[in-house]
C-alpha cells in the first residue's frame, strides 16, 4: 500500500491555492502538537489534510465516554485507547509517509527538548488547566525562537492567540507566572484568551464550576479551530500573508455571527482587563 503512495497526487488539490514549492515546504515541515483532546485531535488531522510532513504529538490520556461530544478521535472503536496512538494512526491513513513521534506521558521537564527537536511551529492544545505544562512550553518554545499557536474553542466560537518568539511572551501577555494561585491564573487567562466574552450571552452559568475544573464545550467548535490553526500554520511556514501576533487577539463566535479582532498593547496589565479580571473573579469563581 505504502509503495503505491504518491505524496504529489495525495494533495495535488492544493496546488492553486499553495505553489508546489509551498506545498513541498508543508512536506519538509515538523508540527509539535500538545494536547490531542478536542481542538488538538481535530487540529491534526487537518493539518495532515494540509500535507503536513512530520509532526511530534504529546497527550498522556486515553479516549473516555465523556469526550464524544467534542474529540475527533473518540468513538466506540477507540474507547481506552491512547490518544496519541489514534492521532497516529489518523495521520498515517492521510500520509504513510509521515513522520510522527509520539509523546505518551505528556510534556514535562525530562521530555520538552525532545517533544520541541526539528520543530517549526507550536500549537498549544493543552487542557484549559494545565498551567505548569503551558509555562513549561511556551518558555521552552521561546528560548528555541519557535512560534506557539494556541485557539481554544468558547462556546461555539474561538480565539486565536499567536505567540511570536521576538514579540509579547506568553507571562506578559497574561501578567501572570508559575507562582500566581490557581484562582488568578484561571481568571487571568479566560479573559485573556476572551476579552470580548461573546459566549457569556449564551452560557449556563449555574451549569460552570471553573474552579471545581468544570466547564460545558460543544463539538462545532474544535472544527473551527482545526481549520484556523491549521491556516495559521501554513502561512507561517510558507509567509504568504503578514503574520500576526499576540498582543492582537481574533475571536470569532458561529453562533453570533460576530468576529472582532483587536491589540492590546498592555495585555493584562491594561486598566480595562484588569477589571474584566477582577470581575470574573467575583462574579465566576465564586
């Protein structure tokens, strides 16, 4: 089967779109993903559509029940099966050819100079609440001049937060650290990642429990993120529009209708998001 494979005729469709110079630069290019749960799993399997040549992929999790509403991955096939074995084999099925170097226990200390070796670009998919993780990677990703692409679904939309190694870190941007309590860390980065919170018109409240580590999702959301990432990635490696980056922030909600992108040259530290800041910590993590 793998002999009969031709990368060229596999994605021949892009040409047009991207230049076969651009599409051999996808081929030629290794994507870390971290966190294959409901945007990391859909985000890879778009970007193998991409033609996405080599990717390292860390979750240490296994597919439960309680993600079918949202992870491409989980089906009554792949129930307690890994979900790096499952993004492979995903992979595998677009590109025989691919390279994929899976990271079963996660990211941690011992393992992120491996998890980010050859990588071009960095695509956060982390659990909302992994926070030592987030630090941990983005430090690392930004010591080693790599780009991190992060956009978590809300609701029935999304952000998108692009982290450029030479611009606005990821602790500025947030104005916070690994020594900031669980419950700022938490407000500090709903509202960073929202601060145009279009999914508050429509959420249950009572139905949330942030601190209790609780939240709804819905499974449109991962799908549009897929795409979005997966736009953002090629363009990075091919620079065939401006890049942008954090403090710029995108936020598109599919159920309002409603995009808005805006700068936030002071990130957290502006007068405006702090008070969203303090706000949230009144009103939510109750």
């Amino acid at each position: 089967m793998t002999d009969s494979y031709d990368y060229f005729i596999a994605f021949q469709r892009n040409i047009g779109f991207l230049s076969k110079a651009e599409q051999e630069r996808l081929r030629g290019a290794r994507v870390a993903v971290a966190g294959l749960g409901g945007t990391g799993g859909a985000q890879v399997h778009a970007l193998a559509r991409m033609g996405i040549g080599a990717f390292s992929l860390a979750d240490p999790d296994v597919f439960e029940l309680a993600n079918f509403n949202r992870q491409s991955g989980a089906s009554m096939e792949t129930l307690g099966r890994r979900k790096t074995q499952v993004a492979c084999d995903v992979i595998k099925g677009i590109n025989p050819q691919a390279d994929v170097r899976l990271f079963e226990e996660g990211i941690h200390a011992d393992n992120i100079e491996a998890f980010l070796d050859d990588v071009d670009v960095v695509v956060d998919s982390l659990d909302f609440y992994c926070f030592a993780e987030r630090f941990l990677l983005y430090r690392t990703a930004r010591a080693r001049a790599l780009w991190v692409l992060t956009s978590p679904p809300l609701g029935f939309g999304f952000s998108l937060l692009c982290f450029d190694p030479r611009g606005m870190s990821f602790e500025r941007y947030f104005d916070f650290s690994p020594a900031t309590p669980e419950r700022a860390l938490i407000a500090s980065f709903i509202v960073g990642l929202a601060p145009k919170p279009f999914f508050f018109r429509y959420i249950d409240l009572a139905s949330t429990d942030a601190a209790g580590h609780r939240v709804p999702s819905v499974g449109a959301a991962p799908f549009l993120v897929a795409g979005v990432v997966a736009t953002e990635v090629t363009n990075l490696l091919t620079g065939k529009r401006p890049p942008i980056a954090v403090p710029t922030v995108v936020q598109y909600d599919a159920l309002l209708r409603r995009y808005r992108r805006r700068r936030y040259p002071l990130g957290l530290r502006g007068p405006l998001q702090r008070l969203k800041k303090a706000i949230f910590e009144r009103r939510v993590l109750k």
